[in-house]
C-alpha cells in the first residue's frame, strides 16, 4: 500500500524545477511539496510566494515533512541539510554526488541508526536507474566490472568535435548555453564529476566505501587536435570512461580516464549528453543501459523515482557490503595507453614495460605501451599540460 508524501524541498535550480515540473506531470504519486528552502530572497520564482521559505528549519523542524529533497549545487551545505535531516528521522532524496562520496561511510551508518532511508539514484547517471539496478536485479551476482559514459558535459564536448569537426572552447561554450556544463567546467572536464559517480556505485557494486581521494581521475582538458588526428586514423572515437573491475577476489580496480573507443564497443555510439553504463556479471554476463545523463528533467526523473519508491518504504540494502570481506581498491595492474608529448626530454621511456609504437615528428610525438597503472599515476607526465594520455580499449 503506497502512502501520501509531504515534501520539503531545499534549492530551486534546474533539478528542483525539473523535478516540480515532473511531479506536476505525473498522476501515479501521492506526494505533495509543502515548502522549498531557497537563499535569494530577491530572486523571481516560477511559483507562488507560500511556497517558498529561507528558513531551514521550517522544513527539517516542521513535523508534517516526511521526506526531505536535497537540490542545491554545495556539497558542504548539502552535507548539513541531509545529516540534520536523517538525524530528525526524516526520509531523504538528493542527486549531490559530491557530497554523497564524500562521505557515503557516516551516512550508510546515519541510515542504519535512525533507520530513515536515504536515497540518490540522481546523483549517479541521471535518468539511467544504475542504483536501483545493482542493489536489486544484480544484488546477488558476482559482478566483474561496471563502466562507462557517466559524465554528459564531458561526451557532449566530445561530441561536437568528433561530429561536427568544432573546436574544444567552441563546444564547451556550446555545452555550457545548453546548460550541460557548469560556468566553471572544471569538475566535468577534469573527470572529477565522473569520480564521485564512480565511487558511489563501487560502494553498490563492490562492496567497497572510498575515498574519492584514493581514486584517479584524469580528464579530456589536454586533448589536442593532434590526438583527435589520431583516434580518427584509427578509427576511433575519444570518451571519458569510468572504469571498475575486479581483477580477483580480493581486488578492485577503479579510475577515469578518456580512452579510444572503437565500434566494436556499445559506447561508440553514446552521443551527445547521453550517458552509458555496462556492467559485467558472473552470471547475468553483459549488460548495457544508455539515457540521458544531463539536464533537469533526466536528473528530475531519477529523483521522482527516488521518491516514487519512498511511498512504498523503499530503501538501500547495501548487500554488497555484507557479502564480500577483505576486498580493496588496488594500483597493482598493467594497462596500455597512449602517450603523447611535446617535449622527448620530459619523458622516461623507461616507465614503460612495453613499447607497442613509436612516433616522432617536429611538434608532437607519442608512445603507445604498457605501464603499470601504478606507475603512471605517479609519473612526472601525468600532471604535464603538454602531455596527453588516453587509454587503449581492452588493452590493445
């Protein structure tokens, strides 16, 4: 038996008014916004004025609130309404990656000691049900692997260049007017948007509670037309993967990084702001799932789910986390990339355990081999604005 919701929304941005809109739209849920906590008391509103509030307390305080929606852009802010939130009982939705990475440890234990659930199938993939998927149809498989497209800004950008022959600034101005990419777009290009994502769904995959810092995130800011030259003779289009894979029992291995993809692969087809996530099982094997990963009403549907669930007492089990013991993030594995760089002084060829192909030339040359990841990660190159490194689809 599905039951009435009260809501109590803070922030009104895209999401929250993607999310009111879509709540408008649907008739299959009871649930009713009582107030929207917002900060700028100057700023014109699309609703009435009764909806409205700038006090927090009017809804973490008032009785008649069942379900707290957190919507607002600070993950410290967020950290505080959700914390307070669960500590006063109350159920809570948020879509802040951020905020839930950060520190997914104490609000696993929040929710296990208030007995409130919290839920956030926004903050990973937008409109595509990741979350919901792996605690309920993979709950019980042995899953080798989950990665992807989880960043639309990023494969939007990616897009226009490969598409429409733009240059980077021409499409991320693009991405930006469209409101796909934030004024500052350095938390999408720079792979760290991607990161949380990543390490909310290791904890719902793997078992496994991360610290976003132990996590190496490498994005598309210093891809060149040079390697775009070269993913082209190739045959092979640029995105920026999350990537999770058990390599055994005891070890996991998780990073974001941009790599080739050729059209063998589901995500060469992944355009625009769409997102895609494969995930890999022992025994439901490959599976594929693609959606819109940017914009207010994707975020806003995957909220209305999050809500939708919560009239039928819905929430997170976190089997995983039960299930499997003694399993760690690991550095010690080998990958093949490509290396490009501007200066042959500024590299050590040593670095490599193998070298694949070579190429020099006046202004650009490249290596492709295999490095151990370890070993990269902590390489002079890897934080040079000359260089560029991309990942080989499979290691090939």
């Amino acid at each position: 038996m599905s039951k009435n919701l009260k809501l109590g929304i803070f922030g009104f941005g895209v999401v929250g008014q993607g999310l009111y809109h879509v709540l408008e739209e649907t008739k299959g849920i009871k649930a009713e916004i009582l107030k929207i906590c917002v900060k700028d008391p100057s700023k014109k509103r699309s609703l009435p004025d009764r909806y409205f509030t700038f006090d927090r307390g009017d809804i973490l305080d008032n009785p008649d609130v069942d379900v707290v929606m957190e919507l607002i852009d600070d993950p410290e802010a967020a950290y505080e309404i959700v914390t307070a939130a669960l500590k006063n009982g109350k159920a809570v939705v948020t879509a802040n990656k951020k905020m839930v990475a950060d520190h997914m440890t104490e609000l696993f234990e929040l929710q296990q000691k208030h007995k409130v659930p919290l839920l956030y199938e926004g903050a990973c993939c937008a409109s595509i049900p990741i979350i919901r998927n792996l605690e309920e149809y993979y709950d019980n498989d042995l899953l080798n692997a989950v990665e992807g497209i989880f960043n639309g800004s990023t494969n939007y950008i990616l897009t226009k260049v490969f598409s429409e022959n733009k240059t980077f600034n021409e499409a991320l101005t693009q991405a930006q007017k469209l409101g796909y990419a934030e004024t500052d777009p350095r938390l999408d290009v720079e792979g760290y948007d991607a990161k949380y994502k990543l390490c909310i769904i290791l904890t719902h995959a793997f078992g496994l509670f991360v610290n976003p810092d132990d996590v190496f995130n490498y994005g598309i800011q210093n891809i060149s037309d040079f390697d775009i030259k070269i993913a082209r003779e190739k045959g092979y289009k640029i995105k920026l993967l999350a990537k999770s894979r058990k390599i055994n029992d005891e070890k996991v291995v998780a990073m974001v990084m941009p790599q080739f993809v050729s059209d063998k692969s589901e995500l060469f087809k992944v355009e625009n702001e769409f997102n895609g996530v494969i995930v890999e099982g022992a025994f439901s094997e490959h599976q594929f799932f693609i959606g819109k990963g940017a914009g207010g009403y994707p975020t806003g549907s995957a909220v209305l789910s999050d809500i939708s669930a919560l009239t039928y007492n819905y929430k997170y089990e976190y089997k995983k986390t039960r299930q499997v013991s003694g399993v760690v993030l690991s550095e010690d594995f080998e990958i093949t990339i490509y290396l490009r760089f501007l200066h042959p002084d500024s590299i050590d060829k040593n670095d490599f355990n193998l070298i694949l192909e070579e190429y020099r030339a006046l202004d650009n040359h490249y290596i492709i081999g295999k490095i151990s990841f370890s070993k990269m990660i902590r390489s002079s190159w890897i934080s040079n604005p000359d260089c560029s490194v991309i990942l080989l689809e499979n290691g090939d």
